[in-house]
C-alpha cells in the first residue's frame, strides 16, 4: 500500500491533470463553429 501511495497516486495525478490540461487547450485550437453548440435541426 506505500507503493501504491508514494507512487501510482502521484502519477495518476499528473496524468489525468495533463489529461484535462490538454482537453482545455486542444479547445483553443478547434475552429470556431466546432466550439458552437450543435445545431438542433
């Protein structure tokens, strides 16, 4: 279980921050009308 915390927890961290970091900055480099919401018709 020290391992597991000392180790993997860390790294999961870092993984899913850089996850979601790259989700939010790969939104800058979309286009503009695939930012727009989905038209309904």
């Amino acid at each position: 279980m020290g391992f597991l915390r000392t180790t993997l927890f860390p790294i999961l961290i870092v993984a899913l921050f850089g996850i979601a970091l790259f989700a939010v900055s790969a939104r800058i480099w979309l286009p503009g009308d695939m930012l727009a919401p989905a038209p309904i018709n």
